[in-house]
C-alpha cells in the first residue's frame, strides 16, 4: 500500500484545485423536539425541565459549568458567532465548538477501471469499477444507446399521442426526449419546444388566454413563406428587425442555448461546473481522464499520478500507469480535517445527473443559468436550494471520501429536478404513481434507499439514522418512503402535523393522501427532534445588498406591517382553491386587505400603516426594507417570506400553525420573530402595536446579526471564484456585493454547526464516539 501524508493543508485551494475533499452526510442526531413558543408538539403542556434531554451520559455536569459561562439572556437565548441560539445549544457551540481538534483521516484514491472505459458515453467511478452512463445510453460499459421516445402513444384522439412535456410533432432526439426543427428544415438543431409545434386556439374574447390544440401539429413552423409564422428556417436577423413574423409561443427553452431563436451555445448548468476537471454537457459533467463524480471532484490513482492535487502534495514516485491498469492497489493519503465529516454517495446518474440533463426548461429546479456571454444569471428558483447545498457540501473541507470515518451520510436525490420533470417523457412515468408527483417522489427515493441499501455497507451499520435526505418540494418529507424515515430530513416545510394531520397543498398532484400506507408509512412531515428545515433560495440581488437593505434603521421603517402575494380566490388573479394556503392567507387579506378584492371592498381593519396586497411590486425589496414588520404566511405548503423578511431586515411575523421555519428548532425565533396563531388573526395589528420600541429595536438588531444564516452565500463565493476568471467586476455586480459582505456565517455554516452539535449531543453516538478520535476539549467530554 502507497501510503502519503500531507503537510499542513491550504484549505481554500481544496476546493479551486477540485481535489479529493472531505466528510460526508449522515445525520440523525436527536434533539429535544424544542417547538415555537405557541405550539406543543405532544400535545400536553410541557413541564419546565432546565436539564437538556438527549445529551451524552455526564453532559448533565458539563452543562451546569456551561451554564454558568454562558448563561442565557431574558429570552432564554445564548448568542454564538452572533446568532441567538436555543440555550442548550448556544451553550455547547460557544463553549466546544471552536476547540474542536483536528484528526487524521485516510482518504482513499480509486483504482479500480471501467468496462471499455464507459465507451465515452459516461463517467467512471474509480472506487466501485462502475460506469455513470450519460442521458440516453446503458450497459455496464455504456455501449447501449436507448431509444426513448418523446411521445406517448398515438391514438384517433391523439395523433400524436396525448400530452406529455416532451411532446413532438417534429424530430425526436431519443436519447434526451428533447424535440428539434429535423432534417429538411434550414435550422435542424433549432428547438420545437411543446407549444410551439401545435396549433393555436383562438380565444373567444380578446382577454382570455390562447390555449393549445395539442392533437393538430402545426405545419407553419416549417414553412419556408416569410408572410407565415416560420420557426424552424426563419433566419434570426430578419425576425429581430422585424422583416418576417414568428410564432411567438416559439422560444428557447433548452438549457445550453441562448437568444429569441436558440442562436447561440451557452454554458450549460452543472454541479459546481465540473470544479475545473470537466466540462458540462446538459447537465451532466464529462470529466476529463481519471476524475470522477458527479461534480468531478473526485481524483482517482489515473488522474493524481502526474499531478497531484496541491493538499496532496509530497515528493513520492508512483507506480507506472500501466501497473495501475493492470492491478489496482490501494492508493491512500492521510490528510487533516475537522468533524462533523459527511460522505457523499455517488448515485446512479438517474438520481441526479439524468435529471438534470434532461430537463426541458433550462430554469427549472436551478439556481443559475448563463446568458450568451456566458455570465452567471441566477435564478428566482426557490427550489435552487438544493442545488446550493449539494456544491456546498462537495466543494467543502468536511467532505470525506472515507466512509468509514464519516459521521454522516448525504444521499443526494434530486427531488426538485424530478417533481419538475414528472410528466416530461413516456421513460419517466410510472403507472403505480397514480400521477401524482408525490408519490412518483417517493418511489424514486425507495430506488435511492434499495441501491444504498444494497451496494453499500453503511445503512445497515446504523439503520440510516446518521444518512441525510432533501425533500426540497412543497410537501417537505411528508411522502418519504417509511424505509428511511430513521434519517435526517431536510426540507423547507417543517409541518409537525399538529393541526394539519392531512395534505396541506392545494395542488392535486402533490397531495399525497392518497398513498398508499404500505408505501409512506404513518410518520409525521417533520420531526422536530431529528429534521432541519433549510431556507429557500433566494438570489442575490446587486442593488439590495449594495444598499445594505437589511441594516435599513427603525427611523426609516415607516409602514407597520406588511404582505405582497396571491391572497385566494376574492381577488383577481387569485389562485381559485379555497384550501390555498390553508385559508390563512385569506383570513389576513379579509381583516387588513389594503387593495380592493373583486367586490371593491378592502379589510375589515384596513389602516393606512398596514399594507396586505396582492399587487406585484417592482418595489417589492424597497418596500419590505421600509417595513418593521413582514408577514410568513404558506403558500402551496412552504413559501420564500421567511427569508424575504430576513434578508430586508424586516421582523418576521408568523402566522402558520404547527409549522416550524428554517432552524427554528435550533435557534431561539423568540429574539427576532413574533408568532401569531391563525385564530388570532383579527388581533395582530393590536399585538404588533403592543410592542415597545425596546423589544422592536432588540429583534431588529438580532435580524441584521443573523440575516446571512438565510443567505447561501458559500455556493455564490464559489461560482464568483469561477467567473472571477471570465469576467471583470463591472461584468458582475452580483460577485462584486457578494464579495463584500462582512464575515458571517450562512445558510450552509449554520448547517454545519447544528450536525456538529447533534454529532456529540445524540446518545445513539456515545458508542461510535468512544471508537474515534472526537477532538472534544476536556469541559465537552464524558470523562470531564
């Protein structure tokens, strides 16, 4: 065995040199199910027990010394790197985290090859010997091309089939379901995108929206006659100086394109853009010979023999490639981390890669895009979230490749992608769904959990309770499969089911009553003692943090309350179900409407202070930064208010029962956000005037502390590294502001505190913990 150890390692190069970085994800630390003052997650009133439950064996005495360091403030809050936390957990933060040591970890470089070396239609895994075929090919050497068509099957009804996403009255390409202009036409590889092939029904009154007759293909889109709407040999130049018309609900959908007429190739979007060792095809990274993952961050024996990444750096002469080729060792480097330390499985690419190569809408389930110089455009995608936290976690010097040594196991599903892409292609469906996206959700995780159940050693060791799983959609975890409830749950719907013991979205194909028990399970959404409700995404936005809306002063904080969104079926444009946003959104608009509703009525309490409108705003950031404080109402489930308050400065108050919001089972919501039980609705303008302008000015200040914790600013300072290199900085305001911002930590160091917490503060670990080397300083431990 070829043993080398590092030296001291450069730890912001880890990331830029895209080598082997560190830990991985496993999860299931159990904390006191602490819940938001106006719930009660059992049901019963909770007795007043100063000692933490679920701690280590003799945490008892090590927490009355912390007591007595940090004793917490008059709303039971310890501060730690500048954000309330809940005591317990701000006690041991403030007083273990920082000491934490350093520990030696063996770090494993694959050697193992790949039949026909994936036959370049795929990516091989040096650890497993396995290939990562890309979108349209199989085979344990890739040699397989799939046909997968775009279209159901055709039927008198449906000449060309019933409708489906990937829809196509013109040329399939069958390896990516995606629909072109074809042979004959001037523009073959020119985009017929859904509607744009398929004759459009003229409304019956000028104000009604143009539907599609999805059984009438549309010949004109080929026609070679500039006085008929051509798409696909219209020339570009003549259709931007208006010389010739074109279909307008023709235009460019596919990732990796770009202008009116799909004219330009663009950067596509990949995980982390295939960290320098690849380049992004749809989505799926091609990673240059002897890297591997679906990031290519990973480097094998192949790839390191003659260039070594810089952590990895020491003078050692490696066998000959051909050696390696013939007979694989074991090639290992000893390098230095610090807990908690997350592994990252490498999934079959139709858990991730497939998923977003495939997609027909190049901004769904996305956090950026790129324009036609290729410059970042990020996205108001709130389910982006995913995307940040998966390059977070890769890209970071807790990332371990030994799985061994993890202390957390992250299974990376991309649900956002997949709910988005239920109906793209006939190769997707699934009859037992009952075509219902959730339940199609949940069978894809079943599939996650039987392959790492099955190829890997890890989930039987601890029967998943230290795996993490990201329901990103609507629903959060309330349709995860029963197999993996053990686990860690992150999600953005944090519903206790205290009040709402059913679905809550009023969106049939997300509802998920209707699964079977077999399938779910009986859990709850959310278990406070174990999840993690993340934040959303939220771009960054040049001009709001160049104006540092989140410091904006208490002076200039002139209107009392406020709240812009849909706000149900009494008001125009409004979504027509009433059980939208459980009816709450409707209850607030009926007592404080400030815009008429469709009979011309405001609210019953309207006050000139008091803005509840459902009137899109081009100053929408400007008016929640002139706010003191902003309402957190659900939408389809969850929705961005949260971290629109935040990250404006504004104080949240929430109205959502039983539902708990980004960490608010960790920090202490009592020193920066007000809740308001549903029922108490008509009284919110009275409590908000209630308050005294020393607790307004106390939790203000806590938001301006802590906006950065709803920020994922980790995932924006790697993207600005990359295009740092393309681009100066009048090219990227976004990278300039971002880069700017004062030290604090965001949504993904909050992320990493709470699992280093749950790490040494779950009694499940005290076994585990006594076989590694914990680093924990002497006040922390057991033995103290």
């Amino acid at each position: 065995m070829l043993k080398i150890r590092s030296a001291k390692c450069p730890w912001a190069s880890v990331g830029a040199a895209g080598a082997l970085v560190m830990l991985v994800t496993a999860v299931h630390v159990f904390m006191v199910p602490i819940l938001p003052s106006s719930l009660d997650f059992s049901g019963a009133r909770r007795t007043v027990d100063h000692r933490p439950r679920n701690v280590l064996p003799g945490a008892g005495v090590v927490d009355s010394r912390l007591r007595g360091r940090f004793p917490a403030d008059s709303y039971e809050a310890v501060t730690f790197r500048a954000a309330p936390w809940k005591a317990e957990i701000g006690r041991w933060l403030a007083g273990c985290h920082a000491e934490s040591s350093a520990v030696n970890i063996t770090e494993a470089i694959g050697t193992k090859r790949c039949q026909k070396d994936c036959s370049g239609n795929g990516v091989c895994n040096y650890d497993l010997g396995e290939c990562r075929c890309f979108h349209g090919y199989a085979g344990k050497g890739c040699e397989r091309v799939l046909k997968l068509e775009c279209n159901l099957p055709s039927s008198p009804e449906w000449p060309v089939g019933p409708w489906i996403v990937s829809i196509c009255p013109a040329q399939c390409d069958t390896t990516r379901t995606m629909c072109f202009c074809g042979p004959g036409t001037k523009y073959p590889d020119r985009p017929v995108a859904e509607a744009c092939g398929f004759k459009t029904i003229v409304p019956a009154k000028p104000d009604d929206p143009k539907l599609t007759d999805w059984t009438t293909p549309d010949p004109d889109v080929f026609t070679t006659n500039s006085s008929k709407l051509g798409w696909c040999n219209v020339d570009p130049e003549d259709a931007y100086s208006s010389k010739v018309k074109f279909k307008e609900e023709c235009h460019c959908k596919y990732d990796g394109l770009w202008g009116q007429f799909c004219e330009t190739h663009v950067e596509c979007i990949c995980i982390n853009q295939c960290s320098g060792h690849g380049h992004c095809r749809g989505g799926f990274c091609q990673c240059d010979s002897g890297y591997f993952g679906i990031d290519c961050s990973i480097p094998s024996a192949y790839s390191v023999a003659y260039e070594w990444p810089s952590w990895l750096q020491a003078p050692v002469n490696l066998p000959d490639l051909k050696n390696l080729s013939n007979i694989p060792i074991n090639v290992n480097a000893v390098v230095e981390k610090k807990r908690p330390l997350i592994y990252v499985y490498d999934l079959p690419a139709e858990f991730d890669s497939h998923l977003l190569e495939g997609r027909h809408y190049k901004l769904e389930c996305v956090n950026r895009i790129y324009d036609e110089k290729n410059r970042t455009i990020w996205t108001r995608q709130l389910y982006g979230a995913q995307m940040a936290l998966y390059e977070s976690i890769l890209a970071s010097p807790h990332r371990t490749l030994n799985g061994d040594e993890a202390d957390y196991f992250y299974v990376p599903v991309l649900d956002s992608c997949l709910i988005t892409r239920s109906d793209d292609a006939p190769h997707l469906q699934m009859p037992e769904d009952l075509r219902l996206r959730s339940y199609h959700t949940l069978e894809y995780y079943r599939k996650a959990y039987d392959h790492i159940a099955q190829r890997y050693p890890y989930w039987n060791r601890t029967s998943g309770r230290d795996h993490i799983w990201f329901f990103s959609w609507d629903e959060g975890a309330c349709y995860a499969p029963k197999e993996i409830w053990n686990s860690m749950m992150l999600v953005h719907w944090g519903n206790t089911n205290t009040k709402h013991e059913k679905s809550t979205t009023a969106y049939w194909a997300d509802n998920w009553d209707d699964i079977p028990l077999d399938r779910r399970g009986n859990h709850p959404c959310f278990d406070p003692r174990k999840d993690l409700v993340l934040p959303a995404w939220k771009e960054p936005n040049p001009g709001a943090i160049w104006l540092k809306l989140w410091a904006r002063p208490r002076i200039n904080r002139t209107t009392l309350f406020y709240f812009n969104g849909n706000l149900g079926p009494a008001y125009e444009e409004g979504r027509r179900e009433d059980t939208y946003s459980m009816g709450i959104r409707q209850k607030l608009a009926a007592e404080f409407g400030s815009t008429p509703n469709k009979q011309g009525k405001l609210g019953r309490q309207h006050t000139a202070n008091v803005t509840v409108t459902y009137l899109k705003s081009e100053m929408y950031y400007e008016e929640l930064a002139s706010s003191i404080f902003c309402g957190v109402l659900p939408g389809d489930g969850w929705s961005g208010r949260m971290e629109d308050s935040m990250l404006q400065g504004c104080i949240p108050v929430i109205i959502q029962d039983g539902i708990f919001l980004p960490y608010e089972n960790v920090l202490n919501y009592n020193s920066f956000a007000v809740r308001i039980q549903e029922d108490d609705i008509p009284n919110l303008i009275g409590v908000l005037q209630g308050m005294n302008e020393t607790q307004i000015d106390f939790m203000l200040g806590n938001v301006r502390q802590i906006w950065q914790r709803f920020f994922y600013r980790d995932t924006m300072l790697l993207e600005a590294e990359r295009q740092k290199k393309l681009f100066t900085e009048e090219e990227a305001a976004w990278s300039v502001e971002v880069s700017k911002l004062e030290e604090g930590d965001d949504v993904f160091a909050t992320f990493i505190q709470v699992l280093h917490y749950k790490l040494y503060n779950d009694p499940w670990r005290q076994g585990l913990l006594q076989e590694k080397e914990t680093g924990l300083p002497s006040i922390c431990s057991k033995a103290s």
